[in-house]
C-alpha cells in the first residue's frame, strides 16, 4: 500500500504519520488491499483539517473532518472512511450470499440453511383495527394508497387483511385457529 501524507503550514511529526498509518490499517480490514492512500493535513490558525482518500479495487472512498486538535481531525477522518467502508462490505457481502443462494436453488441443489443474522424492525406503525364486512374493507382500501388493511371482520368476529394484488384484484387473508 502507498501512503501519500502531505502536510500544509507545518512539519509532519513520526509521530501523526504513526497514527495515520495505524487508523488507515483498520479501515484495510473492510476494504481488503488499499492501493492507495492520500492524506492532506492543512493546519491553520485554529482549525486543523484532514482530508484523507483511499483508493481500493473498483472503488474511491474520501472523508474530510476539521477540529482544533489534528489528532482528533484524523480520527473523525478515518473514522468516516471506516463507516464507509463497512458500509461497502456488507453491501458487497450481502449480494453475493443472495445470488449464491439463488444460482444454486435454480441448479436444483441441496441448500443447507445458514443461522440468519436476527432480524430488526425499522418501522412500526399503530392503528385501530375497526369492524366492518369484507365489501366494506375492500372499498375502503380500493380508495386509499395503502397496499394492505387489517379489519375486524364483522361476519366471523376474527382479525382479516384485505391487500392488494398485482393483477388489480384485492385479496383476502383469513387466520386459521
């Protein structure tokens, strides 16, 4: 990996070009093998700015942070970097495990099911479930911009969702006790 360190309006110390080259080996354990690495410290009267760019295989990652201590302008750098980073790694992670699991069902393989990372709710939403026949329901959700509506169902006394399709009709699902 080659690290480019310029620094601007001061001498660069062993000891800043140590940090960085330490924080820029964290974010490599995300990427894989970093090409390159460029990083500009520009100090100024009071503000201090690192802005660092990474360049790794088919991808370019940069972050900029200021603060009064470059230290701490480093870390919120590099600390980007790393977000980032590890953003790409699980995006990359995430579509080959779905295209992998796809191909090989199409192949007509036997899959054995991998322990799956819990799930999380991002949203939840709370309304009332009113009673009303199943005409009624599918009126109402023929009129309104939701794809779904939970209702009471006033014929059997039980909680039902009408949605709907994809061929313009509107479904009805009934719970089974």
């Amino acid at each position: 990996m080659k690290i480019n360190i310029t620094s601007r309006h001061e001498k660069l110390t062993e000891g800043l070009k140590t940090h960085i080259e330490d924080k820029i080996q964290r974010v490599e354990r995300y990427l894989g093998k970093i090409k390159e690495a460029h990083v500009i410290l520009n100090f100024e009267k009071k503000v201090h700015l690192c802005e660092v760019t990474l360049v790794a295989k088919d991808l370019k990652l940069s972050a900029k942070a200021t603060s009064r201590d470059m230290y701490q302008s480093i870390d919120a750098a590099l600390g980007r970097l790393e977000t980032q980073a590890q953003k790409q790694k699980d995006k990359r992670s995430g579509h080959h495990r779905s295209e992998g699991g796809r191909a090989a069902a199409s192949r007509g393989a036997d899959l054995e099911l991998e322990e799956v990372d819990e799930v999380t709710v991002v949203r939840t939403k709370k309304f009332a479930v009113k009673p009303m026949t199943v005409d009624e329901a599918a009126l109402q959700l023929s009129s309104s911009k939701d794809e779904f509506l939970v209702f009471h169902n006033a014929e059997n006394e039980r909680t039902s969702v009408v949605y709907k399709r994809t061929d313009s009709h509107i479904g009805l699902i009934e719970p089974e006790y």
